[in-house]
C-alpha cells in the first residue's frame, strides 16, 4: 500500500473513532457514506453483455456509490481495469479465482505480479481477489484439483504480503483451510485483512476471519428464510465485521429465484432490498444500515477513499492472448 493511502486510512481510523468528532464531523462522514457499496460484483460477466450499461444505471439510480469489481483469471485484468475506469464509482481486485486454476499456469502468476505493480498507481484498483479454495464443486475436489487451488492461493497470498494489500477470499467450503495460511502471513507482517466473500461458514470460523481483520460479505442468500444459520450470524455478528454485496450476475436474492427478473440474473440495483434483510434481522434503519456497512467496506479496502475520479489513467497490462473460458461452475461464490 502506499504513503498516501496509510495517510488516508490514520485520519479514517481518526475521525472515525475519535471521542471528540464535534457534529459538523459527523455529517462529513454521513455525506461522504451517502450510499450503498457492493463490495463483490462481476459487472465484467457475460450475462452484462447485451445492457451493461442500463444496469450501471439502475444500481446509480438505486444509490449505488461504489461497486468492487473482482478478476478471475489473468485474461480478464484487463477488462474489469477498464471496466472500472469508465464506470463512476466503480473500483476494481485482481486475482485468479480458484474456479479458474485448472486453466491456469504458473505464467500466470508472474502477469498478476506486474499487473499488481502496475495497478498501484491507480487508485481503482483495490485488492487481490478474487482468490480462495472451493472444495464443493466436484471438479476441484479430486487431491490434485485441490493441491493445485492451495498452491495458487498459497502464491497469491505471498503477492498480498509482498504489497501489503487486503485480499477478497472465496470461501466455499473452505474457511479452515483458507485460515492457516492467512495466519502465517500475518506472521510476517501482512496486516491489511479482506473480505469473505459470500460468508457461509461457523461462528467460530467467522470469529477466526474476524480476529484476521476481515469482514464477511453477505448478500442474497441472507434474503431466503431457510438460510438459517446465515441470517443468525448476520442477526448477531459485530456491527463492524459486516459488508454487503451481490456477488452479481450470481446467487440471486429471494424474489429472483426461479427465473424471475432477467432470467433470474442478480444485479448490483438489488443490493439496497438485499440490505432490507439485514436491516431486519438487526433492527437497523436503512440509513443506519448503509452507514454502517458502507464504513466498514471503506475502512477494509482503504484505497476506495482515496479515489478519484476520471484522474487517473488506466494502468497498461501485458496482453495475455487468449480468451476467458467458463470455468466448471462458477455458480454462487
């Protein structure tokens, strides 16, 4: 992380925890999180393709501030780079999703490294992600599948300590094994956290991210009554710990489930009724709901107050020469 931005992230963690901030203080923070952030949103996806654009729109109409956009695979750096960059409010995460290991190669690890140095200079780009371990999708379950995402994460968690930069982890069946190696790089001096992304673990396991300096994402499965275990960690977990996302075009909320909308595709405009549930399970207003989400997505991802928009070019990246390729299922997470 640079100067500037641990300059930015002392004074946010001054005004935003100083006894004294007077009222005129407190209005400065409400002004400046005077909106919803979807802290995970492949707005890049090809389910996009045919009005990206309107639903860019929608998400600013419904009071969309910032909308975090997660790589998946070294051939896609670039797109969510200028994605983000021709889209207000819009930031962006470069990683290798651990769907898209089997694809991958070790090549791979040295683009995500330059374009990671190149990215500093922009302040859009925000993390390392989207990176983890899914250990429910048959295909990656074999020893070998999952060996080959540990090493992948192992790698890429060596690039976060390197730049010291939060991470936004895909957790699917994974959260013990995703903890050890956060633990040994924090051991080494790595302390800017990340988000867990579609959380959908234990309560001890949400402590273990917790006490990492994470927050956990969650989004429309918190909208489904039988996700019961979900909606009590949501319901009990510290205000401080919580984020909102979408996960867009994936894990649609309640209404849309069955094909209901754009054949049932999620999109960023939903996030405000997705935290119409978390309000509920809190006993939270609106309001009291976006702040409070919204200042724990900017305290986890620093660089998103630093941003300034249309002032900074768009980082150059080495062409990669091969088209995105589905992977077995990205599906929901």
């Amino acid at each position: 992380m640079g100067q500037a931005a641990i300059l930015i992230y002392d004074y946010r963690h001054y005004i935003w925890h100083n006894p004294f901030m007077t009222d005129s203080d407190h209005q400065h923070e409400r002004t400046f999180l005077s909106g919803w952030i979807d802290t995970h949103c492949h707005l890049d996806a090809a389910e996009f393709d045919a009005d990206r654009d309107v639903v860019i729109a929608q998400a600013q109409k419904a009071g969309l501030s910032h909308i975090v956009i997660p790589a998946v695979a070294a051939s896609n750096f670039g797109i969510v780079a200028q994605l983000a960059a021709k889209t207000s409010g819009a930031v962006y995460a470069l990683g290798i999703h651990p769907l898209y290991t089997p694809q991958a190669n070790e090549s791979d690890l040295v683009t995500l490294r330059a374009a990671i140095a190149a990215a500093l200079s922009d302040p859009r780009f925000v993390a390392i992600g989207e990176i983890g371990l899914d250990y429910f999708v048959p295909e990656l379950s074999t020893p070998e599948a999952r060996q080959r995402q540990e090493w992948f994460y192992a790698e890429q968690l060596r690039l976060a300590l390197e730049f010291n930069l939060p991470v936004l982890l895909h957790v699917r069946r994974s959260q013990d094994a995703l903890l050890k190696p956060l633990r040994q790089i924090q051991t080494k001096g790595w302390n800017a956290g990340g988000i867990a992304h579609a959380f959908n673990g234990s309560r001890q396991q949400a402590d273990a991210f917790i006490s990492l300096g994470f927050k956990l994402g969650f989004g429309g499965t918190l909208t489904y009554e039988r996700s019961l275990q979900i909606r009590r960690l949501a319901a009990e977990l510290p205000e401080a710990s919580l984020v909102l996302e979408t996960d867009a075009p994936d894990i649609p909320p309640a209404w849309l489930h069955h094909g209901r909308g754009v054949n049932g595709r999620n999109a960023p405009h939903e996030l405000p009724r997705i935290a119409e549930s978390l309000a509920a399970l809190r006993g939270w207003s609106l309001e009291q709901t976006m702040t409070a989400t919204s200042r724990n997505a900017m305290e986890v991802l620093p660089r998103m107050r630093v941003l300034k928009e249309k002032t900074a070019p768009i980082p150059t990246f080495p062409q990669w020469g091969k088209e995105l390729q589905s992977p077995p299922s990205l599906g929901e997470g």
